[in-house]
C-alpha cells in the first residue's frame, strides 16, 4: 500500500504509455533486474541502473506530493452540483502537467537503462521477453488472479 502509492501512472507491461513500440525498443527496471544473471550485466552498468533508479525515486515524490495534492484540488472542484468549468479546466491541466512529467521521467530512465546496456544484452532482453510473451504486454505486471463469471477483483461474489 505505501509502495503502490509511490508508483507512477502506468500503461500496459509496466510501461508509460504509448505504443507498442516503446514496449519493443526500452525496457523497464524490473525487466532488466529479472534477468541480470542471463544478461551478464556488470557490476558497474548495476551501479549506474541502481543511481538511475534511486535518481528517478527522489524526482518522483515530490512530484506525486503535488499529484496528489492537484487530484484533491479537481476532486473538491468536481464535487458542487454546480462545476466552475474554468476553475476545473485549470487543475485538470496542472494534474496533467503533473502526469506528464512523471512519465517524462519514467521515459528518460528507460532510455538511460538502454544507454547502459550493450547491443547484446538489449538483444537478450529482446528475446527473454518474446519467450514470455507477446512483445512486452506482460513482462513486467505481475500475474493476475483469475477473471471470469462471478468473479472480481478481490474474489468471488458473495
């Protein structure tokens, strides 16, 4: 619960959205720490990925204190029977100003973690994840409970 509170906005595998393409060519820090030992990453590219990771880290709370803070903001806004839709319209924009440089910085990272590692281990990683699915879709979620008829999230209907 305090960790997932933490946790940045999301699309599909773990990734900031936006297309399958940013799936196939970066990959996620949980991909690459799953398969250090198949990849041969060195001591030092675990170093520099370890600062990365921490760097992202103390860029993001600050920014998901404000996040929070904004979605408040709209959330009281949103609530009258009657909305100010300028005043609405404001902090919508700064929450999404707020959204998008989060996954600028999620971008950023990836793109360092792929900086790091070698053609080879990008190749690798490439085709660890292929074995595992399709592409990317679900390297890096974790699995999920069982879905169907009479079913939710949490687990059977009463």
């Amino acid at each position: 619960p305090a960790a997932r509170a933490q946790e940045p906005p999301r699309g599909r595998g773990g990734m900031p959205p936006g297309g399958l393409e940013l799936r196939r060519e970066l990959f996620t820090p949980e991909l690459v720490m799953r398969h250090q030992a198949e990849i041969g990453l060195s001591e030092e590219q675990k170093a520099t990925l370890i600062r990365e990771m921490q760097k992202l880290q103390s860029d993001l709370v600050p920014l998901q204190f404000e996040m929070s803070e904004a979605a408040g903001k709209l959330t009281d806004a949103l609530s009258p029977a009657r909305v100010d839709e300028k005043k609405a319209a404001d902090l919508a924009d700064r929450l999404m100003s707020l959204e998008s440089r989060i996954k600028n910085r999620h971008l950023a990272l990836m793109i360092r973690i792929k900086n790091t590692l070698t053609p080879e281990q990008q190749e690798q990683l490439r085709t660890l994840r292929r074995k595992q699915g399709d592409g990317g879709e679900a390297d890096d979620r974790p699995p999920r409970p069982p879905r169907g008829p009479g079913m939710r999230p949490g687990g059977p209907r009463p």
